[in-house]
C-alpha cells in the first residue's frame, strides 16, 4: 500500500474552467500532505459537500458562504468565496485549504504561507466527479470511505439511467440557467448527464464555440422543447407559473403538458453526492412525461 504522504503526492490538482461546475482540466501540479489534515477549509460549496459525505466534515474548520450543506455547516464559519481574505484564512491556521477555481492570486498567497491547497475544480463528466471524490479522500485519510461514497452514486446512478425509457426520436429540453435565459450544451458535465438519459438538447448547434449560450425567445419557442428544466429556482424565483406567463412561452409543449421541472439550484450545480437526487429528478420527469403520451 502506498504510504500517506505518498499517496497525496500522486493526487492531481484540478485546474477549474467554465462556470455552473461543468468542465475541468487536470493539471501535473501536485499538492503534498506529511498527514492528514485537521484544519479544513472549504471555499467551494461542492467540496464541503463531499468532504462531509466521505466522513471528513468534523475536521471542517470554515466554509465559503455557498456552502449550506449538510446542516451541520450552519455553525461553521464563513467566508467570502469571490474575494476571498488571506488574512481571514491564515488566522484559522489551516492544515488544508480547498478551492474549486484560483481568484486572483490566492494559490500563490496560500504557498507564500506554506499552506496547503488542493485545487477540485469543476469536472467535465460523471467519471472526474467520481475521481474527485476519492482525490478528496486520499487528501483527508479518508480514502476507503471516498470509494464507498463513489461506487454507491455510480451504481444509484447506473440503476436510474438504466430505468429511463429512450425513445426515437429522442424528447428535448431546455435547461435554463437563468431567465435571460442562459443555457448549457450537451458538451458540457450537465449537459453529458442530460444526454445519458437519452435527451436531445436544443441548445447544441446553436451558437458554435459557445457551451453556454443565451439563447433568444424566438429560438426556444422555434425549438419548442418536451421538458423546461429550471435551474433558478431558488436564485432567479422561477417557476412553471413565471414560465408560463413569459411572452410567446405559452404555447410552449413543455407548458401545455406540464413538463417544467424546477431544480434545486444548489443541487443542480454541484456534483457532489447529491447528484443522484437531480439524475433521479431528470428520470422522474422523463417517465412522467411519456405517461402523458
């Protein structure tokens, strides 16, 4: 077996790009660890969330503000994941620092400091989210229970995507961002997840180079989607009700049928344990929407 500090050696870092935790680059920069840490800071809400699953969350010291689950981060301290302060940071003298991206020139402040950071970046696919998880866990000394918390997902996800009916020609989707309304494509961690389940996004092609493309009323209403997935929830207010009621969305099939399905934001994006609950989500609606036909 590999020894602890060995391990943390051959654990890349992941450099983050992108938004809405959908893509991800691993870099052959290192992070080395003598043991495990007892004094985690988390500046990325989906890290928290991981670091707590695999059984980690007690030597949690402090979390970015987003970071509002499980429960028990309510008590932590937080701090500001945009403008993070390296004073703020030094003065909890953490063994560990955790960053999902590198706002200004915080790796460099942190190394400055000899503290040690890992950066888990957005991934790209259900496989660098599983990888992450246990990257997270051989970092924290807990790497056996990282692969518990990995393979469970995977086999709760295989079982849901295995259920789900495909048709020909597929059903499509919208998934809105936000109501501008931003989206994804199918090149992107969500969209990959969508297209699993045997969706067709109507945002692909559109606009050329661009993942995550503002598309135009008219577009929406050309494409006319079978299912509206809401990702704004809980930023943006939005709802089947405010869809409904946007000009010329009316007569959408997705409203006509009742398929817009609201999110939960934090869920929708993260990809942390509870992304089974949202492929679960994307199930329900596929299934509840073929019983319609």
């Amino acid at each position: 077996m590999v020894g602890l500090a060995g391990l943390f050696l051959l654990v890349p870092t992941l450099a983050a790009c992108g938004n809405n935790g959908d893509d991800s680059a691993a870099t052959e920069e290192t992070t080395a660890v003598a043991e495990a840490p007892q004094r985690i800071i988390s500046m990325s809400a989906t890290a928290t969330e991981m670091l707590f699953a695999i059984g980690a969350g007690d030597r949690v010291i402090a979390v970015d503000n987003f970071s509002n689950f499980p429960e028990a981060t309510e008590s932590l301290e937080k701090l500001d994941a945009y403008q993070p302060n390296i004073e703020a940071i030094s003065a909890l003298n953490p063994d560990l620092v955790i960053i999902s991206y590198d706002p200004g020139n915080l790796v460099e402040q942190l190394t400055t400091l000899s503290i040690p950071v890992f950066n888990a970046g957005a991934v790209a696919n259900l496989d660098a989210a599983y990888a992450q998880i246990e990257q997270l866990g051989a970092l924290t000394g807990q790497l056996a229970e990282a692969v518990q918390v990995s393979g469970a997902m995977q086999t709760a996800i295989a079982e849901i995507v295995d259920g789900v009916t495909k048709v020909d020609p597929p059903l499509t989707y919208f998934y809105e961002l936000d109501p501008t309304p931003y989206t994804v494509t199918s090149n992107t961690f969500i969209g990959g997840v969508m297209a699993l389940m045997g969706l067709a996004n109507i945002a692909d092609g559109v606009e050329e180079g661009n993942d995550y493309p503002q598309l135009s009323a008219e577009i929406i209403v050309e494409k006319n989607p079978d299912i509206i997935f809401l990702a704004d929830t809980k930023c943006c207010g939005q709802s089947a009700e405010t869809v409904a009621a946007r000009d010329g969305w009316g007569g959408l099939q997705a409203v006509s049928l009742g398929s817009i399905v609201a999110l939960d934001d934090d869920i929708a994006s993260r990809w942390g344990p509870r992304l089974v609950d949202l492929v679960r989500a994307v199930a329900e609606a596929i299934t509840s929407l073929l019983a319609k036909s």
